[in-house]
C-alpha cells in the first residue's frame, strides 16, 4: 500500500512538470523547462521510494511499472478534467482498460 500511495504522490507531481505548463502559454519553453525540472525533482523524490520499497516487498520491475502506468492514467484522467478542461471520452475509458488488462497479465501468478 506504501508503494502505491507514493506512486500516486509522484505521479501528480508529474503530470503537473509535463502538462502544467499548457496552461501558461505565455510562459516561454526554457522557464516551462526548468520549471518542469524542479517539479520532476520532487516527483522523484517519492518515485525512487515508491519503487525500492515496491520491490523489496516482492513485487517485480513489471509489476511496478504497470502499476505506476495504471496510476498515470489514473492521475492524468483527473488532471485533463480538472485543469485543461478535457472530457474523459471513449478512449480514455478503453485505454484504462487496456491497462488493467495489462496489469492483470502482469499480476496473475508469481514470477
């Protein structure tokens, strides 16, 4: 669950370094660059943890990263409702499932 939460926690922060500029357009792209560095340095401040701690308890590379994947889409869905004022269409829907099913084949057994 630790890992989870941190995956949440750093994927917010980098949904907001990759696309919280779109909404400064007047921002020219160095500022939107460095401003995204920074954003990223504290989204891999919690993905760095997230991903040792995922491990250590047994889950594999893949089952992390289709977590964190899932989560992206996830945290994403919200941001493009939220803040670009985005509809969540058909293919929002069917690429989380896509993701999921992906996540099941990831999930399914052990390694």
């Amino acid at each position: 669950m630790t890992t989870v939460v941190l995956l949440v926690i750093s994927n917010i922060f980098m949904t907001l370094a990759w696309y919280g500029h779109l909404k400064f357009p007047q921002m020219t792209i160095v500022a939107a660059v460095f401003v995204g560095w920074g954003i990223a340095l504290i989204e891999y401040s919690f993905a760095v943890p997230a991903n040792r701690i995922g491990y250590a308890s047994g889950m594999t590379g893949g089952q992390l990263k289709i977590t964190q994947e899932v989560i992206t889409l996830a945290v994403f869905a919200v941001f493009a409702v939220v803040v670009l004022k985005e509809p969540i269409g058909w293919r929002y829907v069917g690429a989380f499932a896509c993701l999921m099913g992906a996540a099941a084949f990831m999930f399914a057994g052990r390694p």
